[in-house]
C-alpha cells in the first residue's frame, strides 16, 4: 500500500500543472449504470418533456459526520451559513481555503440534528474530514467510498433522483396523495411501496423533482416500484452516458480544480491527503494552459455560490472573501457552441491528411477529471470553460465556463480553444489539432425555466 | 419461463419483418470488457500500427460437438468440404437453408478429430445442434451460452486474439521461440507463461496474428502476461466501443438475416427454437424495407463465400447452390461513405427546427443487431448495406454492402439512405429524418494487405 502523501507526490513531481495534466486516470467516472437505456437523444428529451429516474447510487462519496460539534465544524469550514441548520434541511456545502478559493463543494444532508451527510465528488469531504480528525472537535466521521474508490462495490445507499415536468405527478402516485409542501432543498417523507422512504425536494433539472435514498439492500425493490409506476408518465431511466449532460442545462460546474495544491496553510492538509486520492489522481486537461495551478482556482463568486457565502459566522477564507465581495469577479455562464464549427471537428475525421481535431465524444465531452478550456475574445483569454456536452433539449454544444464580466453580456462572441497544445499524456488524448470554435455567452443556467424557477422557494 | 417456439411468437406477429424491426433488443452486444481502455481512435490505430489484444471471451457462443458422427453432421449441414477435416484444423463454417440462402456463419474449432466447437453469433449454432438433437447422429452438444445470454457470467474458455503488424514478434516473444509453421487456420500449441495454450493461426484485422484460447480461470494470468509483454510492442487492449469496428477493415459480415423465417421446410426448425433466442429477439434496423424478410436474405456467395461452397458432398441447400454458382451474383463490397455527408449528419444535430438525421454513433453506428440499410443508383435500389462504422485508420466511415455486379466496380458513386422511415419502435432509435450519403464501392476487404495476404495460405 502506497502510505506517501499528496504532499509527496508533488515534491516529486515538476509542477503540480504537470502531474495532473498527464494523469492516467480518465473524465470523472459514473460507474454502475448502463451506458444507454433507451438513447441518449431520448433520456435527455425526457427531463425536459415527461420525467427521469438518475441512479445516482454510484458515482458519489457520502461522507457520515455525527457528533454535538457537527454545526461548529461546518459552520467553521463552509462559507454557507448554519444558523438554524438542523435535521431535514439540506445545502449546498461550500468550503474555501485561507485566500478564499473553492476547495469543493457537496450536497449537505441534515439527517438528524447532529447528524449530516456530505455527497459529491470528495473535495470538500476529504478538507471537512481532515478538520474533524486533526481539529478539536467532537465527531465521529465514516466514509462510504464513491464506487470507483470501493473495493467492496456496495454502498451504503441507492440514491435516485425523480426529475423532470411530470415527477411531481409520479411522486404524488407512488406516495398515495399529495406530498408534504417543503420548502426547496428540504427533507420529507414519501411512501413508495410499504416502504418510508426520505426524499430531498430538489430540481437537477431545472424542474421540480426529489432526490430519495434507502438502504442499498433496498435499491432493486424501490427503483422497480418508481419504473413501473412510471410507465404513465414516461419516464426514462438515464444512462451513465447522458446522466452528468443534464448539469449543462441546469448550470451546476462539477468539476473546479481544487485549490488546495499550494500555500504553506496548506501544507499539512497535502500531507493528509493520500497519493492515491481525488487530489492526486485527477486530470487536468483542454486548451487552457497555465504553469501556475492557482491560475485554475475558482472563488464561490466566479462559481456562481455569492450567494451561499455569509458573513455571519468566522470560516476558513472569511477575510479573503470579505475583500473580494465587493470587487469585480469573473462569472459563470453557458457558452452555446457554433454547430457549424462542432460540426467541422466531425468533418476533420474524414480527412486524409493531417490530423484531426480532438475528438468529441456525445453527448459528454469531457475528457479528463478536471476540463479547462481557454475561452479568447480577440486572441486574449478572457475566460475558462469548464465542463463540455451536447443537449439534445438544446439542439447545441454547451459548456459552462467562467468568463470576465465585461464578455457576460449574453450574445457576446467569444471563441473557445478544443484540443491541447501540446498534446498531454493522458489515454483519452489521441493525437490531435488544436482548433477554434465559435460560442455565444448565454446564462447559466441557460433554461429559462431553471433561471426563474429553479433557486425560488 | 417462456416454453413457447420462435413459431409460435411469428403466428402472433404481423409479419417476420414487423416483428423483428420493433424488437425492443438494441444492437448485438459486446459485454464484460471496458468500452475504452485507452480511447477509440488510439485502439484502432494500434490493430494498423502496432498490436492489439482483442478479449472475444464474451459476446460469442461456443457450441462443442463430440462423437463419431460430428463430420457427417457438418458435412450434411455446412457448405464446406470436410475432406480431410481433423483435429487442429479450423474453418469458416457456413450453413445453409433449403433454399441456398445462408443461415448463419462461425468458426469451427477441430479440437479433437471426433471434437469440434463452433464459435460465433449461434445462428449456424442453432441450426447444427437441431439437427444433432432431432436426426439420425451420434453426436452429443453442449453449450456454452454468450455473455449475454448466459445467467452464470461465467465461461469455459477464456478467448483472446492478438493481431497487428507486431503481433507475430510478441507471439514469439511469448511463446518464447519461432511458432510452428502452419497453415492460415490451423491450429497449433504456444508457451505463455509456464502453460501450453492452444492458438488458431488468423488474422482478423488483416495482419498475422492468433487466437488462443483456455481455461476461463487462466484468463487473468494469461492476459497479465500478454498486456506485460506487449507494452515494448505498442499493445493496446481493444474496449467493447472498439472492438467490431476492426471488421470493416477485415470485410467479414457478423449480421446477415439468418435465412429461417419463412418455408415448410424450415417449420420444424421454427418450431424448435425457442421463443426468446436470438432468431426471435435480433432486432432489423436501417432504411432497407421490404414486407418479405426473404428480401433480407443473402447466399453465400453474396457474402463472399462462393469459395468455401465445395460440391464434393451431399448438404442442405447444395442443388438451390448448384443453380446459382454460375448465374450473376451480387457481391460483397465496402463501402466509403463521403465525408462531407457523415459531418452534415453531425450537423443536423444543431439545427433548431426540425429533426435532425438519426444519430451516427463512433466508431461503432449499428442501433440494431441486423442492420441493414438501402443503397440506391439513380434512385433505384441496387444493393443493402449492413454493418456500418468509423475507421481511424481509413479516416472514413465504412459499411459493408452486397451490391448488384453491374456497381461493384471501385469507385462507382451510389447512395445509401441513413435512418428509418417510418421510424421504428426500437428504444436504439429517436424520431428523426431519413437522409442521402454518397458513398463510394470499393472492395471488401478494403485493406489493401488483407486483400492480398489475409486469404494466401
């Protein structure tokens, strides 16, 4: 067993640009699930037109803390306040480091009052994790490893999301009669089956939804019943190739480069860390090049989470984020894609000559853990883009970028950078040109839908 | 359990087309290997350029054949001459109905002089086994059911094949000395590790190489050997997104019609196979549409097999063979699609109004596991194509077709029709528009190499 650091890792390494740029390991897994259920045209059609079921029992870490300190500790560490947090409350869960730069962010479940769940990729888990076992703090945390990550290949928990325009009708049906009026992001009960079973009011989507979760024994009985009663409504079950696509339509970023890789307050943390880890592993890749891995940091404002970061209470970035509360910050957006020019990346496949553009895989296009694209206006970076794939709701390649505020006007031409140059190490990178794409600056979310309705209870 | 007969399911049915074009059965499957090991484009390229390992453990079904009867059996059944057939000699074995129209196709193992296998998709499989169970032979089958139609998931013979210009030194270096000169498809004993494995001297993707194949409880060992010993070689594993793509290069047909739903004689047969095998369950896709599945129907001359036809012995269908040997045929061809048409398809996707075209899926675009398509000449069908995907290599897209002599010369332009109209139930299709592809014949196998080499021992 490999018992070196993430701090040992990178002394060993020329840069930490550079070990994450030629990882081995591929885009962010979503294990467990078939690729297709029907196709991936239809299950994104059908969050928009009827409804879906996500399994979402996989591809997350669930990190359990218990204890009288809960609050305390995330009050300390997350930017989100936790006034009146308690049990069947839900956040998004936001932490930064000293200079105010997104470490990660998860879904925060309220289980019971000293009780909570953190689920998502590890980020803020493995930051929220180290505090409880190295800080003074009385909890008791327990892991239950994301399947790529779980030799044991079992859960804890199936986690299933029911969303899209008739999941409301469906979830009323399987519960018997009208579901508890909650506000957004709350927990409640739900009959399925004989069972009780807790559900998150939540809408990935854009669209009213519910996110349900039971014991993993459970997972084939309970996703039975939801399938069959939702015949009627025409739900799709989403494949593991379309699931992550539908964060483009709804303008979560699921992948900022964790900034944890440098500073000496950091320095402990990296030694915390695993070699082995999230952290260490990671990809980075795309056009956007930069020797200096703070160039990849995000702060909550460029994320699009100001209004999760309250300065009612003292956390870890406090005073950073207080002086850039005010200043001009980049923001997040949707770049929408010149089909024409997504379309000559396919026509660069037929040439005999030369070689093509870097392949786009759909309806995910995502080819490391971590994507960074350079998004130009008039050959000067003015932003990153993110996190690439195309929806079949939107008839268009979208990806969510962060970009300087003067170009967030939406309309605005930018043009964005596919391939890298050079080309990295890493497996899913053959050999490639690097070419220009044209995009339009829209909202993020772009659904309008979602834009108004999503964030408003 | 379903006791009823593929009869009994075509008397319920509309018709043999109706019910195979609204199969809710997708594509044939290539399950228990990783879609991509490194990405799709490097794996094609390494079968050209270096070496690959292709793992065929899964998706083919293996029946074993054993008494003093199994020659006079094959050589009632097969079109092959069978003279002088023993142990460590291997054929394409192809079967034919009453009418000279082709069954199905597989490789047939000489394991032992009174031993065979056969290995493939179980058309032939099915038809050979009826005729052991229900006709005057001392033969005993048993069988070992593909991946996806077996319950166990677990297999007697692990099956790997390495193939590409460098395959021969790897084999070598394996085997740990020069192999044993043998014929093309014959078989002989190679060291891997501290064991003798068996090996089919072949080369599906145009290039020497073998086939090996051993206990399913070896195949960790011996592909940990072969995956080590490759890396100086270039090896690449070959993912399931992969893998059936190398047959466009090679030119051999996996999905004819198999010639069994129509004729008193074929009745019995009918009335045998089972109600949920793959004869009742393969899905028919593509614009080719006639209201008689005979029209899906090729003989074995049209798919290339004109040579294996040998009327040195009595066999199923041999006096309808007789008839056509010297009559026109149409013949086997690929064909390579224009390039500008295949990125104007990719183009439909961004289209706002409208639908787009159906979808290309890369490298592999089969939606159904009997895919057959109309190529036209001035508006007039001429041919069907059959099996369609991406050649990184060719930097083309590829089909293989059987077209009318009069066009087989190369480079006859035709037009092949992509997408269904009507659009059919398969859950593989979303609502979209039929569109023209020009195309343009050549042969099959395309590959230059093979054309010469593959065929000339």
């Amino acid at each position: 067993m490999d018992r070196r650091s993430l701090e040992d890792v990178l002394s060993e390494a020329k840069s930490p640009v550079e070990l994450l740029r030629n990882s081995q390991i591929g885009p962010y897994a979503f294990p467990g699930v078939p690729a297709e259920f029907t196709n991936w045209r239809d299950e994104q059609r059908a969050w928009r037109e009827s409804c879906v079921l996500f399994d979402q029992s996989y591809h997350m870490t669930d990190l359990y803390i218990e204890g009288p300190d809960v609050k305390r500790l995330l009050s300390d560490l997350g930017i989100n306040s936790f006034e009146g947090f308690k049990k069947n409350n839900a956040k998004q869960f936001v932490a930064c480091n000293h200079d105010g730069y997104v470490i990660g962010d998860a879904i925060l479940f309220g289980l019971e009052d000293d009780r909570v769940s953190l689920v998502g990729r590890p980020t803020a888990h493995n930051w929220v994790q180290y505090h409880a076992e190295s800080g003074d703090y009385d909890v008791k945390v327990e892991r239950d490893e994301r399947y790529a990550a779980n030799p044991e290949k079992r859960r804890r928990l199936y986690r299933y999301q029911i969303q899209g325009p008739n999941a409301a009708e469906l979830l009323e049906k399987l519960n018997g009669g009208p579901l508890p009026q909650v506000p957004f992001f709350s927990m409640y009960e739900i009959n399925i089956g004989d069972r009780k079973v807790r559900a998150l009011r939540h809408g990935m989507s854009g669209q009213p939804g519910a996110e349900i979760f039971g014991p993993w024994e459970e997972r084939d009985e309970i996703k039975g019943i939801i399938v069959e009663a939702g015949e009627e409504y025409g739900l799709r079950q989403v494949g593991s190739r379309t699931y992550a696509t539908n964060t483009l339509e709804s303008g979560w970023i699921p992948s900022p480069c964790p900034a944890i890789y440098t500073g000496e307050e950091m320095k402990p943390y990296r030694q915390w860390l695993p070699a082995n880890g999230y952290e260490a592993m990671a990809s980075l890749g795309g056009s956007f090049y930069s020797e200096r891995i703070e160039d990849y940091y995000f702060t909550p404002y460029e994320l699009g989470y100001g209004r999760f970061v309250k300065f009612d209470h003292d956390f870890v970035g406090r005073e950073a984020l207080e002086e850039m509360a005010d200043a001009p910050q980049r923001r997040k957006v949707t770049l929408v894609w010149e089909g024409e020019d997504v379309a000559g990346v396919f026509g660069s496949l037929f040439e005999r000559e030369g070689l093509p553009a870097k392949y786009i895989d759909l309806p995910l296009s995502n080819y490391a853990t971590l994507p960074y694209d350079r998004v130009e206006k008039d050959g000067r970076v003015v932003g990153v883009s993110t996190y690439t794939g195309y929806s079949y709701n939107e008839r268009a390649m979208l990806s969510l970028a962060v970009v300087e505020e003067e170009f967030c006007e939406p309309g605005t031409e930018v043009v964005l950078l596919w391939g890298e140059e050079p080309n990295s190490s890493k497996p899913t990178v053959e050999e490639h040109r690097q070419v220009e794409i044209r995009a339009r600056v829209q909202p993020a979310p772009l659904v309008e839908f979602a834009r108004t309705a999503y964030r408003s209870s």
